[in-house]
C-alpha cells in the first residue's frame, strides 16, 4: 500500500545545513527520550535529530497516535487544528524552534519546508488509510511497513525500527488494546515476520 | 477538538490572483460533479472552485475517505504515498496543473502552497484523530463538525455543508456503515442538532 518517494524530498542534511546558515548562533533544543516538548501558539519546531511522537489525549484518558516526526521535519500548534496536542520525544532529540513569520520570510526556508510538510502529509495519510483496514493484524502489518518506510535502519537481518516504540503506542495508533497488539506480535514473530534485537528494538524481515 | 486558524492563511483569492499572474494563458480544466479526476506521478491539481474528495480503495472494495480539497488546496500523486489513490469531483470544480518542478522554482508559489498544504495537513490530522473515537456518533459528530470547518457556509439557520456527501462518504470517514450513518443522522436531527434542507444538504444548527 505504502511507496517512498524519499528520493525526491531535500536530504535531512541538506536541510540542517540551510537552517545553520540562516540562524548561526541559533541553539538547537535538547530533549531526552521520554520528555514531553514545549509548544507555544507561533512556534515551528524543527527536528534536527532524533523522532518525536505527537499524539492527542481524549477527555476519556484515550491517546491515539498522530504521527511520528523525524529529522527535518517540521512540528507546532500553528500546523494543527488538534486541540489537545501533545509531543513527547521517543529518543534523544535536537530541536530547531522558527516563527511562522520567520519561514514565510524566507523563500529558501519555506520551499524547503513544503517538501518536509509533505513528508509528513504523506505520513498522516497513510495513518488514516491503515486505520480503514477491518482486521487489526492487517493495521498492524501496515503500520510497521509505515515505520520502517519513516524510521526505520537496515540492518544485517533487515530493517530496524529505530526507536523503541511501546506495544500502547501501536495500540494506539491501530484503534487497539495493548494486550492485542501482544498478542499479534507474538504471532508476527512466529511466522517470521519479524524478531526482536537484544535491546529490545523490533527488526522487520 | 478542533479550532480554526483560517485568519492566518492565504486567503483562496490572493492564490488564484497569483496563479493566474504566474501561468497567465494557462487554461483550467473543469471536471463535473462526480467525474474522477485524472492525476499522473509529477502533476500537483490546485482547486480553484469546488470540493474534490480523495479516498483510497482496499482490495475487498472498501473505501476510504482521506480528505476534502477546497480551494487552494493541492493534491496529487506527489504529495502522497497511498498506491490506489483517487480524486473525484464533489461539485463542478475548476482545476489548475503544476509540476513539482514549477512549485520548486518558483519562491512565491512554494510559499503560498506551504500555507495551503498546511490546511490539508491540518485537515488529515484531524481526521485521523476523530477515528479514535470509541462511540460511532462521536466520531460522526467530530466529522460533522470537520466538515462545517472545512467547507461550511453560513446560512439562516446555522452552516450549511456546501457539498453533498453520500451516507456512505460518511460511513468511509469515519469506519461504520452506511445504515448507521442514517440512522445516526436521524437521531441528531430528532435532537435539533442538524437539518437538511429541500435541496437536500446538511445545515448544522
């Protein structure tokens, strides 16, 4: 269902260079795995390094997924119309902070976060599209075929999720229980679909 | 659940007007309501009147909503990667061409559809947060509301839904049937929360 067009967006790096340009001097956001980031009203954070996971909480204490953004990528309050939204960071990560006066501003910024944006519209999309699927484990399936398109590392075995994520949080992107998502991994795991690395990171075959 | 940052976008008009500037001579091209719209792997559409409605479609015949384009809104194959994607016409709209390449010369126009595909990205977000709704008339009501967002007009009696989505549109939005959507409808409009008028759309009250 999911194909990359990876190949057409500006590398991260290339990305990270025109920012340092731009903003010498600027610091970079340091937050550590777990951490919950800071959002103000007019703020566009950028990430240098790391993934970050955005997820809105339901008054019923229910958190669904909205997506993961990774280097390059761009992430705020004035990039949403989600009222309770939270962006907590899944690994160590180095953040960029710009104005939305500050990119409209700049043509170079703003041509370069299109393509960015895009990523994650793209990523967004294929979120809503694998909740439409009737059965969970085909929404499991799909959801990892989609982290390892956004995040994931080839590896000797194949490719590796590159952050750790909880089975409450692919829960919660699914539409699912955690003791599901479990259970479907256990059995993912037999078929040989996938294995679990020593630290604990989920490798897909 | 969901706030409205209308004021800060580019308003409908001011594209078009650049449009028009930047491709003076380029014609429209016009679909009618129901038509599906042709889209090839460079080209991005820009809606310059009506609603087009993009879906994806399962194997089983299941159809997914993914989102509503409204004016100045992009879309393409380029700015998504669902393989069996589909654009089709909600009303007569009018339909302006771009390539990537065009989008990326031009500093202006970037700018201009960074605002607007930060409308999509806002609406696709929003979408996929209401499917975690656990009760089925949330999550239609959360749609609704989406909805009188996106593409309401103001009327006597409330905001009407300027376009008109089939029971079963609704039911693909938001992972329910069709006899549910009615059945749900008639309850709200027993409830005073909706209407349809004699033309047979959807005022919200």
């Amino acid at each position: 269902m999911v194909h990359s067009f990876a190949s057409e967006a500006v590398a991260p790096s290339e990305l990270r260079q025109l920012l340092e340009e731009l903003y010498q001097g600027r610091g970079l956001s340091f937050y550590s795995n777990g951490q919950t980031i800071q959002m103000s009203s007019q703020d566009i954070w950028i990430v240098c390094r790391g993934v970050v996971l955005l997820s809105t909480l339901f008054p019923n204490g229910d958190e669904v997924l909205l997506g993961l953004a990774s280097p390059s990528m761009p992430f705020g309050l004035p990039l949403t119309s989600i009222y309770s939204y939270h962006a907590t960071a899944l690994s160590d990560v180095d953040l960029m902070r710009l104005t939305v006066a500050e990119i409209e501003q700049s043509p170079t910024l703003s041509r370069s976060l299109w393509q960015h944006q895009s990523r994650r519209l793209r990523q967004t999309e294929a979120m809503l599209a694998l909740v439409g699927h009737r059965r969970v484990k085909e929404r499991l399936c799909q959801l990892l075929s989609l982290l390892k398109q956004e995040i994931g590392q080839p590896v000797a075995e194949g490719t590796r999720i590159s952050v750790k994520l909880t089975h409450q949080n692919l829960a919660n992107a699914i539409g699912t229980t955690r003791v599901t998502v479990t259970r479907l991994l256990g059995q993912l795991r037999e078929e040989g679909w996938l294995s679990i690395d020593r630290n604990r990171y989920i490798i897909l075959h």
